[in-house]
C-alpha cells in the first residue's frame, strides 16, 4: 500500500485541495452518496460526510459538485 504519510507532501497536497468542504454528489459501484467532502486520508482517499452523519471513504467514482 502506498501512503501519502502525514509529513509534507502529504500535507502541500491536501492543502490545495479545492473541493474539501464542498457540496458533492457521489456514484460508485454501490450507488449514490450526496454530502460534504470533509477530508482526504494518507491514503488519498476523498472522505464524504453524509447528511445523516455517515463518513464515506472514497477510493474512486464519478463526483459532481453542488447539490
């Protein structure tokens, strides 16, 4: 598995980020998921903050911004 760690990179990275804290709309092989991009794990990970709670982690699928 490769990481992106927590040291530098990892955190240049996810500070240019421009869709964390976004209204996202999300299809993966296991349906649709609608939320907030809340945050990226080391991993690269998109995670989505569900609007009943949920924390999703996304490795891949189509996201659309907005609601």
């Amino acid at each position: 598995m490769i990481l992106l760690g927590t040291g530098k990179l990892y955190n240049r990275w996810k500070s240019r980020l421009n869709i964390l804290g976004e209204s996202i709309t999300m299809m993966d092989v296991n349906g649709l998921i609608k939320g907030t991009a809340e945050d990226v794990d080391p991993q690269g990970a998109l995670l989505i903050r569900a609007a009943d709670g949920t924390l999703h982690r996304v490795v891949a699928g189509d996201i659309a911004l907005g609601e």
